[in-house]
C-alpha cells in the first residue's frame, strides 16, 4: 500500500507535529532570506552610472557639442573685442572679433566703394550682417570726428562757408583774368596759342577759345586767319587779333594711304568723297598730282582748292 505523507502526518503525537511545522516555517524562512540575497541591488553601481551617463551624453552630442563650441568660441572673441573704427579697421582685426570671413569681405567691399560709417547703426547696412552682428560691436564703435554725422545747422555752416570761398574765388579769378587781357592789339599765331593765351584776346572766353583749339585740331592746323570764320562762334572783328606764321605749320594726309577714318573726320572731305577717293585709288592705282586728283571728279576746282594745303600724294 502506497505511503500518503499527508495522511501519515496525523499520526505522528502533536507535539511531534508542531515540531515538523516549526522546522517547515524555519526552512520557508531561509529559502526567502537566500533568495533576497542573492537579488541584483536596484541601484546603479558606479562603472553602471558611467555608462547610463556616457549613453545620454552620446545621444546629445550633436546639439550639445555645439552649443559648447559655440560658448567657447563666444567666449573668446568676446575677450578680444576692443574700441575701433569701422571706417579704419583692417580686416584682421576684424576676424579677430569673431566674425565671418565672408562678412568682413562683404563689409570692407562696401566701405571700398565709398561708403562711410558715420554711426553704429550704419554698420546693419552691410550685405549679410544681422542685428546680433552689430548689437555685439556696438559697444565698442567709436566713429573719427571727421567721420560723424553733422547736425543740421554744421552741415548749413558748411554749405555757407563753401560758397563764401566759391564766391571769393570767381570774384578773384575773374579779376585776374581782366588784368591779364590784352589792352592793345595783339598779333596771336593761331596755330600756336593754347586756350590760355587765347582768352587774353578781348572778347574770347572758355567757349570761343576752346572751340578754335578743337577746330584747329580737326583740319591739322590753319593756313589762312580767314578760316577762323568757318568756327561759326567766331565773329570777323576777332581777326584782327590773330596771324599765321609763313610757311603755315599744318598736317598734311596721304590719299594714297590714309584709312577710311583718317580721311572722313577732315572737315573738307565729306563721306561719299571719301568713299569715292578709296574706290577710285583701288581700282586705278595711285594719285600722282593735283592734276590727275581734279580729273577723277571726285572735288570740284573750288573744293580741291580748299583742301589743297592738306593733301599729299607721296
């Protein structure tokens, strides 16, 4: 018959019994405090709380990182600003306070093209500065005298004083001038005087002088005084004042050689004669006279005639 310990308990005395049950809640009692033991502790231990810590700080380097970097840099170049003019910096210096190279660039490339800073807010005006860019230098701009921003009635002062001094100086150039005109008839060589001499002549100014210069220079000089009155500005009572030296000292130009250009641009020969003249020596050689010029028919005796001082054949 097969042994039931249950059953067989009973039919051990009582006090056996609390005995066995005695020994049952002793051995219960161990196995838990072993198996409370022997339980890994909750809390990290040292070489753990490094590694918990390296972890978060691996999964936050990206933006931790740079705002580091970006404090210390901050940092730094806060420790380097100092007082300057932004209309004398050089553009080391500049680098130096911390900013972008491309910056500096932008900003020394509009002071080059003639801008002048005159306050702090014109620093904003740089292409690409922002409004930290310049509330981080502001403290320590400090704008030349000579570079600041005149007040209302300065700037009126200026204007007044500079018209004073314009007004003065006409009133004396024009007084010097009048001293230095001619107060007798005088002989000028048209061919030598510089605008200068040419005003001293009465009734000559800036514009006549300049426009018998320019006119001198498109025909290769003068040869006769009556040409003058070709220069429609000239009036006939001004040539008693001028001479031409004998032989006439004027430039001559080979029609033979002388580009299209060249030959266009003297006052005696029109375009289609110029044409005409090139065409002509192209097709039949060369000119060799005066004679021969007046037969192509290309000018007519009286215009040949005008032209003559001016042309040469060889």
């Amino acid at each position: 018959m097969k042994s039931n310990p249950l059953r067989d308990f009973f039919y051990f005395q009582k006090s056996d019994r609390r005995a066995i049950v005695a020994i049952g809640f002793v051995a219960v009692f161990c196995v838990g405090v072993m198996f409370v033991m022997d339980r890994p502790s909750s809390q990290p231990s040292p070489s753990m709380k490094e590694e918990i810590m390296t972890s978060v700080g691996q999964l936050r380097t990206g933006r931790t990182n740079s705002l580091i970097e970006g404090e210390i840099f901050q940092e730094q170049h806060e420790a380097a600003l100092h007082a300057f003019d932004p209309n004398t910096i050089d553009s080391l210096t500049f680098v130096g306070f911390g900013l972008e190279p491309w910056k500096v660039k932008n900003f020394l490339h509009y002071r080059a093209a003639g801008k002048v800073f005159r306050s702090v807010d014109d620093l904003g005006d740089t292409y690409g500065w922002t409004e930290k860019d310049v509330e981080r230098l502001a403290p320590y701009v400090r704008v030349g005298e000579q570079y600041q921003k005149k007040t209302a009635e300065a700037r009126a002062r200026d204007v007044r004083a500079e018209d004073e001094s314009l007004a003065r100086s006409r009133q004396i150039s024009s007084l010097h001038f009048e001293l230095k005109k001619f107060q007798n008839l005088t002989k000028v060589d048209v061919n030598e005087a510089d605008t200068t001499l040419l005003r001293r002549i009465p009734g000559v100014g800036e514009k006549i002088s300049e426009a018998i210069v320019r006119y001198r220079q498109q025909l290769g000089g003068f040869y006769s005084v009556e040409q003058l009155l070709e220069v429609k500005i000239v009036s006939p009572e001004l040539l008693e004042w001028f001479t031409v030296s004998s032989p006439p000292s004027v430039q001559t130009i080979n029609i033979n050689k002388a580009s299209f250009q060249k030959l266009n641009s003297h006052p005696y020969i029109t375009y289609e004669q110029t044409k005409a003249l090139l065409q002509y020596v192209r097709l039949y050689g060369e000119i060799q006279s005066e004679q021969q010029l007046l037969s192509t028919g290309i000018f007519n005796s009286g215009e040949l005639e005008r032209l003559k001082p001016y042309i040469a054949y060889e």
